[in-house]
C-alpha cells in the first residue's frame, strides 16, 4: 500500500513537473510571437499605401516663391534654368510625354506666338518626361506639320529632358491621385526676378489656351509697370482698376476729372488711354 501511494506521489510531481515546462514553453512561443509582431511594426509601414502616396507628394512653388532652379539636356543644348535667361519673363510649360495629340498641338500654337512672346520679353521653356533624344525626334516631326493651315515653325525654344522627373519633383507636377510617376500638365509664370507670378495645372485631355497665358503675362506686366490692378477679363487695351486716386491739387484736377471714373463707391477706374 506504501509503495502504491509512493507511485502515485511521484507520478503526481512528474505531472506538474511537466504542467510547469509546458507553461515555460508556452510563455517562450507568447514572447516569441510579440517579439515578432514589434518587429515587424518598426520594419514595415503600417499602411504601405500611404507610404507611396507620401513619397510622391511634392510640394508645389507658390505664387511669390523664387522659381526652382535646375540644369538639364535640351534639344538646344545643356540649359540651367533660370539663370540662362537673365532678367527676362519665363514661361515654364510641361508635358508627361512626347508625341502625345493634345501637347503637340500646345506646342505648335506656342511656335505660332512666338513673336507675341518675345515682344512681351517671354522666354518659353518646356519639359517633358521623356529623354532629350526623343524630344529631337518629336521637335521635327512637328516642324514638318501644317496646322490648320497655317505653314510649317520652326521651335526656337528648348524641350528639356526630364526622364528621372526630377524637374516635375521640384515644380511639384506629380500628383498622387494620377497614380503616374510622369509630370502633370503643369504651367509656371515667372517674373525677371526669378519670382513665380502665376501656376496653372490641366488635366491630360484638356487643351490649354495660349491666348490666355498671353493675357495674364501683359496684365501682370502692366500691374508692375503702372500699379493697377485687371479686372475680370481684361484684355490689353481696356481701362484699369486704381487703389485710390492720385493727391487732388492744382496739377492733377483735371487729370482725375477726365482719366478716372467710378460706377459704386468701391471701385474706381483709370481710362486706358491715360496709362503710360
């Protein structure tokens, strides 16, 4: 009976001998596991599609901001952007890809208006997302067009490399929800002092106007020059708005008589033809 009780005592340590191993191995497997889960926190992004978004979220120059300067391959040689152009209005144009059918025809209209640009002391410059060698290719290939006859142009101004896009990362023209690694359509204003004065960005099947581009450069010219401000659809020719009138005394009565004009108490008029 002695020794039967004695089995039983022994078999009963041997039990929780090895109820305590298996609760040793248990809490090695419980460590194990959260060691890992951390680990696997620190090692990867909780939300790997934001990470993407994150990294392809450029930040736009603003208005007032200077103009980020670069140096690429263009199809009229090695450019540094803007320093190459003194102290002369630019118009920074872009494109994602070559031979694409609403860029090329924003391209020969930019040809068209050349001399508009030149008279305005506009310098054009255009980067697209492609290598410079394609760029050659697109140039000619539109140089041999006829656009609603019109006769052939040849580009004076450069296309530029932007293959790596590391323009387009510094103008801000990759945009997240394009889901592309290629430059939005994106336009930069920027004044002789290397100032931005006005950005514009277009979605790819939509043309932009020209004529437009031309319009906010003369207003913003004229704004400078004479200190008045356009007023909606203003085109060059049509009367100004004014802050405040000159000081009224002997010299200028007449002249504020004549040249100003004032419909409602909060907007006041300068005739066109008393501008400078």
């Amino acid at each position: 009976m002695i020794l039967n009780n004695t089995k039983v005592f022994l078999i009963f340590l041997l039990l929780i001998k090895i109820l305590i191993i298996m609760k040793k191995l248990l809490l090695l497997v419980v460590f194990a596991l959260s060691a890992s889960q951390i680990w696997s926190q620190m090692s990867v992004p909780s939300n790997p599609d934001k990470k993407v978004v994150e990294d392809r979220n450029f930040r736009i120059p603003l208005i007032g901001e200077t103009a980020p300067s670069f140096t690429a391959e263009s199809t009229n040689g090695i450019i540094n952007f803007p320093s190459d152009y003194g102290h002369k209005w630019k118009l920074l144009f872009s494109h994602p890809q070559d031979f694409t059918p609403v860029c090329s025809t924003e391209i020969m209209e930019l040809a068209y208006l050349q001399d508009a640009f030149n008279k305005l002391n506009v310098k054009v410059v255009v980067v697209s997302a492609d290598p410079v060698d394609t760029h050659v290719q697109w140039k000619k290939a539109m140089e041999m067009l006829d656009l609603e006859n019109r006769g052939a142009v040849k580009i004076m101004f450069p296309l530029v490399d932007d293959e790596n896009v590391e323009i387009s990362k510094k103008y801000g023209m990759i945009h997240p929800a394009t889901n592309s690694t290629r430059s939005v359509r994106g336009v930069f204003v920027i004044n002789p002092d290397n100032i931005i004065q006005a950005v514009y960005f277009y979605p790819m099947d939509v043309g932009r106007n020209t004529n437009e581009l031309i319009r906010v450069i003369s207003a913003l010219q004229i704004a400078e020059k004479d200190k008045i401000l356009t007023p909606v659809n203003w085109e060059p020719g049509n009367d100004v708005l004014v802050h405040n009138l000159p000081k009224k005394d002997e010299k200028t009565e007449a002249s504020i008589a004549k040249d100003y004009y004032s419909p409602v108490w909060f907007l006041l008029y300068k005739k066109a033809n008393s501008l400078e």
